[in-house]
C-alpha cells in the first residue's frame, strides 16, 4: 500500500466558487490569481477548472508561458511585471500583460520599442506601502505611457492592505479615487476580501485569489457562511496506535505528558509534507470525521492525533488534516499562520489525486 497521505482537488468546489466570485460582482471581469501554483492547488489543473474566468494572474514569466502553451488564450497579467527589459521580449511573444508598479521600472519600459502592444495595469500605491508608484508620480505615469508607441490597454489598478480588517477600504478607496479622477480607463482593484466585503471595489475588473479556493477571505467568517467550498483536502490515515500511561511523554522532546491514560494515533503526514511545524497541542483535526485535537510536537513525516475518545479508531483509520468538513482556516490559526501558507505550502511528496473534472 502506498503511504496513505493524499491531497484532493475537487473541480465541482473550484467552479462552484469561482461562480460564487462572478455572482458577487455580475458586472465585473473576472481574474483569477492563480499565482504560487496557484496557491498550492497546480497552476494547470486550476486554470482548466477555473477555464471560464475572464483572466489570469500569476507571478512568473514561467507560469503565464506554461498556461499559454496549455492553450490558455484569456489576457494573463504578470503581478510584479517584469525585472528586468530582456524579459518583454518573450512578454510580447506570448501577449502577457504587466503590472508596472515602480518607476524605474516604468522608466525602462518606455524605453523600448515593442513589436506589439504591450497591455500595462499601472499600479498605484494607495496605502498598503508595498507596491506602487506614488500618488504624486500616478498622473505623470499615465501621460507618459500614452504618448508611448508601445502601449495596449491601460487599467489602474491598487491594493488593499486591510479589506478584511475592522479599517476597511474607504481610506484607500479615497486616494484610488481622487487621483485617478477624470482619468478615462478601466480600473481594478478587488482582491477577495474587498470583493466579498465591500461592495464599493467592484469596478471594470476583480481578482479574487483565496475564495476560489473555498477560504473565506476574513479569519472570523466560516467559509460555508459564505457557500465556499474548499478546493483541497488533505487526508491521511492512522498508521499505529501508542496507549500513554498518566505521565508518559509523547515524540521529540516529549513537550505532551499524558495526564490521564491516552490513545495516541500516529498519522502519516508531518511538516516535511507542509503541515505547518508551529502547529501545536490542541490544533482541530478529524478521525473518521469525528473532530479532535493533535497532540505534542509534530515530526517531518507523522503527527498525533487524540483518539482517547474514539474507541473504534486505530491503524487504517482515515484523517482529515485539512479541507472538506475542517477549513484550512481553522488548522492555521492553531499555527499561528493564515491559510493561504498551508495551501501553498504543500511539498512535492504528497500525491494529488483530482476530483469531478470535466474532460
Ligand atoms: C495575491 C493577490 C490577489 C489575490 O488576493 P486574495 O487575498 O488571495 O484574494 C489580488 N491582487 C494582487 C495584486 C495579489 O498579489
């Protein structure tokens, strides 16, 4: 038998919340970001599932490549543009659009004299202090690209530091719209918390990321409150039982000590398949859908689950680490981490196998 970890993908919650995302903002394209492999789940089989989205972002030049050699034919925006001029040439080849976010990159840009047009979403930083030119420099910027011969379509664009915080998006959305006032052109802005929370983001363009993979986007909110459903499942089984006495300790540096007799299920999944390490006694896990807690310090390759009460448990019996019936959500808190790092954070070694696709 093979080792029992196994993370699953199911299409029906992809397309389910990705229509749930579309229902939210009728009006408004659709870009789904499907960076980091796209948050974990593989970059091409959620750009398959996710096939009826207006667009696609991800982060690398590689990644857009292997959706347009996949046959992916909808705009694809590249969030950090590009580093450095050598790489438009094969932006234009594969007609990817590029965030310009920083002037000298912008500066470079402008320099070039592209074969094709090149579709740009100027960014404007609003706040968030990441990304973005300055407010000061946003008009220059566009009058500058649109005199330039190289330029498709212009969107504007900015980014939400606490759309899913008690701050809200108003104090941004001021900026947003003052400077880019009377400038005629489509805007984007909604990442899935402002898209789900405020109503006032939906413009020409959004681009949910985390709610297409069933993770409601404020950690207060219980996905299925909103009808999402979560896209992966990570399951494993039972693969031995310890019985503790009181006083015993359990795995490296025995931080757990049975107070009472203990049933200990070792289940075969640890951080070296991106369960996260800081995830201590207590973190919500599921025997035989039965919900109970994990004990003790988690290994590269195991961790323990409680089964003191659950007498019918033992070696065979399947776990659920995160996903259908235990949001990722839930688990990461626990771990003091969000759960966009456990989603992404699965490693190589655990198999993925994919539910109702379509062929
Ligand atoms: C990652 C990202 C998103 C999506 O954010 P979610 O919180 O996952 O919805 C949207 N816009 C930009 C610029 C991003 O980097």
């Amino acid at each position: 038998m093979p080792r029992p970890l196994v993370a699953r993908i199911d299409h029906a919650a992809l397309r389910h919340n990705l229509a749930l995302a579309r229902s939210l903002a009728p009006q408004s394209k659709l870009m789904a970001v499907i960076k980091a492999d796209a948050y974990g789940h593989g970059l091409l089989r959620v750009a398959r599932a996710l096939a009826a989205a207006d667009a696609f972002a991800v982060l690398t030049l590689d990644d857009a490549v292997a959706l347009r050699d996949a046959g992916h034919r909808q705009p694809i925006l590249l969030l950090q543009g590009f580093y450095e001029a050598v790489e438009l040439g094969e932006i234009v080849d594969h007609q990817l659009a590029i965030v310009v976010h920083e002037v000298g990159q912008l500066n470079a840009l402008l320099e070039t004299r592209p074969r094709r047009p090149i579709d740009v979403h100027l960014k404007l930083n609003t706040g968030m202090n990441r990304l973005g030119l300055p407010a000061a420099d946003y008009a220059d910027a566009v009058s500058r690209l649109r005199v330039w011969s190289g330029l498709g379509e212009l969107t504007l664009m900015t980014h939400f530091a606490t759309a899913d915080e008690a701050a809200g998006v108003d104090w941004q959305m001021r900026c947003f719209d003052a400077i880019t006032a009377g400038l005629d052109a489509p805007r984007s802005l909604a990442n899935s918390a402002a898209l789900v929370r405020h109503p006032q983001t939906r413009c020409e363009w959004v681009r949910p990321g985390i709610m297409l993979y069933g993770v409601a986007p404020n950690v207060e909110t219980a996905p299925a409150d909103l009808d999402l459903r979560p896209a992966m499942t990570l399951s494993s089984r039972i693969i031995s039982v310890q019985t503790l006495a009181a006083g015993e300790r359990l795995g490296y540096g025995g931080t757990f000590v049975a107070e009472q007799p203990t049933r200990v299920g070792v289940v075969a999944c640890g951080y070296g398949d991106g369960y996260p390490r800081h995830a201590g006694t207590g973190t919500p896990i599921l025997v035989e859908g039965v919900r109970t807690r994990t004990l003790g310090r988690l290994s590269m390759d195991s961790l323990y689950a409680d089964i003191t009460d659950l007498p019918q448990a033992g070696v065979g019996t399947p776990v659920t680490l995160w996903g259908e019936g235990l949001p990722a959500q839930e688990v990461a808190t626990s771990a003091g981490t969000v759960a966009y790092q456990l989603l992404c954070g699965i490693t190589r070694r655990v198999p993925v196998v994919e539910v109702n696709g379509v062929a």
